[in-house]
C-alpha cells in the first residue's frame, strides 16, 4: 500500500509549523495520521457490530443491511 502524504491526509493547507518540518518528520507525522484513522475505522466497526447484540436476532440481517454492516 502506498503512503499518502501528511497533505493528502489532511484537508486544506497545512498549518505553517507543520509544513517547516522535514521531509521524514512529516512522513512519520503523516504514518501516525493514518494509523489513528485506520483504528478508528476499526473501533467504530467493532461498536457498531457490538451494537447488533442489542437487537432481536431475527432482525440483525436486516438491521445490517440497512446500516451497511
């Protein structure tokens, strides 16, 4: 997978600290952005399928197609 820079990553213009560091500051910087999102997406994923225990078996099929689970 290629890596997106910390200016793909984050929307509009960089903060002026930000855009000073080097090259590898902001690689790193960049690394740490998307591995916070990527957990997110994961932790998010994971209440939201939790949330599914809250509702009748009989209807969990239709209750994750219609949230896109």
């Amino acid at each position: 997978m290629a890596q997106k820079t910390l200016a793909e990553l984050i929307s509009g213009d960089l903060p002026p600290s930000v855009a000073a560091l080097p090259p590898d500051r902001q690689a790193e910087l960049a690394e740490t952005v998307e591995r916070a999102e990527r957990k997110e997406f994961y932790d998010l994923q994971a209440a939201a399928n939790s949330l599914l225990d809250l509702v009748p078996r009989m209807l969990r099929g239709a209750v994750k197609k219609a949230v896109r689970l």
